[in-house]
C-alpha cells in the first residue's frame, strides 16, 4: 500500500512472503512459523508492519528477516516477532532498518 493508505481489505498471509514499503501484513502463523523478508532495496523512510492476527506467533514464531540489510544497526540480525496478538512496523533509516511499535 503506497502512500500510507490502509486497503479496506487486508489479505491474511499464511505463508512465507516479501514485504514492500507500504504493506500492512496480517500474518496467521497458525500451520508453522512464517518468515517475512524485508524490501531489499528500501528508500530512506520505506515502511512496513506486520500484525499477528492468528494469536500464534508464541508458538510458530513470525521472522522478518532483513536481507543483506542490517536491523538496528547489525548486519545479518532478525526479528523474532513471537507475541501473541501483536503487531510492529519496521522503517528504514537510510543505513538500517529499525523496529517502530
């Protein structure tokens, strides 16, 4: 979703799947672990978030997993999104992709 704008639907995702800046992913890992690859060549400010709508990720955790890009500075790191119920937004600071509650 560019711009910012919010779809009137949502599709959920229940399998591995590439973000782009704007999306809004409602993730329902309830059949196993999801992992969600970050946009490999984000702009400065390029945005994402991903929500755990199934209310399993404690059990299957959902990975955003960051590409040859770093994540709050550290090349090669992960988010581990393993809350139940819960959702975060990532944006990248034109040098790494930092986690936004």
């Amino acid at each position: 979703v560019e711009g910012g704008a919010v779809p009137a639907v949502v599709p959920i995702i229940t399998a591995n799947i590439t973000a782009t800046a704007g999306d809004l992913l409602a993730v329902d890992s309830a059949v196993g672990p999801i992992t969600v690859t970050a946009p490999s060549s984000p702009g400065t400010g390029a945005y994402f978030r991903v929500a755990d709508i199934g209310g399993n990720a404690s059990t299957n955790s959902i990975t955003i997993d960051f590409g040859s890009n770093s994540f709050s500075g550290v090349a090669g790191d992960d988010f581990i999104h393993d809350i139940n119920n819960e959702s975060f937004g990532f944006i990248y600071t034109g040098t790494t992709w930092r986690v936004s509650k």
